[in-house]
C-alpha cells in the first residue's frame, strides 16, 4: 500500500486492538465485515499512511463471509496517480469453527448480555457482533450503562471524529455500537452504584425526512445506499471487547413516532382512541402495550413502571375510587364506634354472678367476711 502527500497516521486503538486513521484522511483503506445482507458493515481496520516495516503486509482475519475493502481518496490534483496512490492485496478461504448462537435480536424491547470470559453456549462467538433489527415503521432506542470515551460520525465516505481525553476508566472492557451514519466506543459498567448511561437512537429518528439521504449537506456512504437503498437502516449493531471478568447488559426499546395534528384541530377527529396510548413522554415517543408495566424500566425516567399506571387500583375511574373511599372512611368509623361501646361494658366478676342468682333475702356468712 502507498500514499503520498497526506500526513495520516496509522495506530492501533488500546480500546478494540484495531487500526485506526488519524490525521489527514483524504486517503484511506478500510475495512467493513457484513455479517447479514440487510444490516450496514461494521466498520473494522483503517490503513492510511503506513509503516512498512512494522504494518506492511498487512493481514487480517475475518468473522464472516463477506468483507468489503473501501479505498477512498479526495482532493486529489495532477500529482497523484498510482505511485502516489496505490494498494494491492490477496485472499483466500479458510475453514474456522461457526458461532451457532442467534445474534440477531428483536422485539418491542429486551437485552443483549455481554460477559468475560465466555460462555460455554457462546462458543466462538467472542468476536462476532450482535445487530438489533426493529420493527416495521420503527425506530430503536439503545441504553449502555456506562461513559462514553469516542465516537465517530461517518459522512460520506469521510469520518469526523471526537475523542474524549481523560475520561478515566476502571475496566479494560468496551462495548462498540455501531450504525449507518454513528460508531462509538463505551466503557461499561457492571456494578449498580453508577448512574451514566449512554443512550443510542436509530438513524433517522432525529431527521426529519427518512428518505433525505445527506447529513448536515453531505451525501451519505454510496456503497450502503446501492446494496441496502435510499432509506436509513434503523438496526443497530453492538460488539465486545473482554479482557477482564465481568458482566454486561445492553438495553433496548423499540420506538414509533406520534402522529401528528393538524393546527386546526381536525386531526383530534382523525385520530384513533388508543393513538400513542403508551409512550415516553421524555422521549416523545410511543411504545408498544407489551413493555407497559411489564417490571422493566424501559423509559429513560422509568415512567412506564410508574405505581400511578401499574396499579389496579389507581387504575379505576374517579368515581370508583370516590365511592371506595368513603365506603372504607364509613366502615372504618362504624368499626371504631362499636369497638368503643364494647370496651365500655365491664365484664361481670364470678362473685357478682353467683349474687345475682341467690334471692334477695338470702344471706351468706363467712368467717372471714360477710356479705349481705
């Protein structure tokens, strides 16, 4: 591989072990595993300007059957040609043992767990991804407990990166999400004491036409538009990096837009009944009836879990519960009433008992006391 006239570095990340491109970046290899056919690569190793006698040749290892090699290049003027850009390589097939676990997650919402060492039942599977695939017409909500160190946004066949120096982190552990347009890298917490989450939305949930394929003016990666189309992918793609024991949980939530009314107040007869009857409000967001009070806090706030909505009580008409108050305010007293009379009435003594059944004129004489 050669390029020239670009100041680019090639170094290996601490966090993933991968390549990564630093610099100017007009000119660069990449590397995208495509584990299914219906989700965007996962982006892997970059090569810009590299060391030859440490990184060249370069080899590297897939997990799935299909790799795609992306040799971008820009701004290129009457100095580049083939010896100042160039690259070459070979592959072949080799037979590795299969991951026979489903990494392919759906549902209106679950969990995707993470742990170190691996499972027996994971076997194989330690550096394959998981993809998080919603529904028709829905978008996917994403929450990592955990900070985040880094992340990229990938504009065309550019990538505008932010790192976060200095963020400190107890683990050597990472957790990588990846989308069409986004990758970052998370480090996890597994203890509860700790509040930060990272949260992750589908692309296109914050764009206002899903069918607009630029960014902030600039197209979006030709490659993913010709093989998944015009649309944005709504999957999201999770990997993991364990190096110390422990154990991981990444959330998810499936989301779907409120509809919206007209000004003119017609859209209040238009709309159904139940329309975003489950939602987060935080959000802005409805969800689906089956995560509402299921035990799990699914909502940012944990509104869906909230006694004032999963209590059967609290759930009944104002008029019922007006009326079950004071039934229980009228039993209440009622009770406390006749408990008061009862306490009242002295229990009669054996002595005055055995009185009252002797005549009035009957006298009883004792030698030691004499009662009449």
């Amino acid at each position: 591989m050669i390029v020239k006239n670009r100041h680019c570095n090639t170094i290996i990340s601490k966090d993933t072990n991968q390549l990564e491109c630093f610099g100017n970046t007009s000119a660069t290899l990449r590397f995208y595993e495509i584990p299914w056919n219906d989700v965007p690569g996962v982006p892997k190793d970059c090569l810009c300007d590299v060391d030859k006698n440490r990184l060249i040749p370069f080899t590297y290892f897939s997990t799935s059957n299909v790799v795609e090699l992306r040799f971008n290049v820009f701004g290129m003027n009457a100095s580049d040609d083939f010896n100042t850009l160039f690259f070459e390589g070979n592959w072949k097939y080799i037979k590795t043992p299969g991951c026979k676990k489903n990494l392919r997650y759906r549902g209106a919402n679950g969990e995707v767990a993470f742990s170190y060492p691996t499972p027996y039942d994971q076997l194989n599977c330690e550096t394959n991804p998981r993809v998080i695939i919603s529904g028709l017409n829905k978008y996917l909500y994403v929450k990592i407990r955990g900070s985040l160190m880094k992340h990229s946004t990938r504009k065309g066949n550019a990538t505008v990166k932010t790192i976060f120096t200095g963020q400190k982190c107890e683990t050597s552990n990472r957790i990588t999400v990846h989308t069409a347009l986004y990758s970052a890298t998370i480090c996890p917490y597994d203890t509860g004491y700790r509040e930060n989450v990272v949260e992750i939305f589908s692309d296109g949930w914050y764009i206002q036409k899903e069918k607009d394929v630029t960014i902030d003016g600039l197209a979006l990666d030709k490659v993913e538009i010709d093989r998944l189309g015009t649309e944005l992918s709504k999957t999201v793609t999770v990997e993991f990096y364990g190096k110390e024991e422990a154990e991981y949980f990444i959330h998810w939530l499936e989301l779907t837009r409120r509809r919206d009314v007209p000004p003119n107040g017609l859209g209040l007869f238009m709309m159904k009944p139940d329309d975003c009857q489950y939602r987060c409000p935080e959000l802005d967001a409805c969800i689906n009836s089956s995560v509402w009070c299921d035990g799990i806090e699914d909502c940012p706030s944990g509104i869906d879990e909230a006694i004032t909505h999963c209590s059967v009580i609290l759930q009944l008409p104002p008029v019922y519960l007006f009326f079950g108050a004071l039934g229980i305010i009228l039993s209440s007293f009622l009770t406390s009433v006749i408990l008061w009379k009862t306490c009242r009435r002295r229990p009669r003594s054996i002595l005055q008992t055995r009185l009252k059944s002797l005549s009035s004129d009957t006298a009883i004489i004792d030698d030691r006391d004499i009662i009449c």
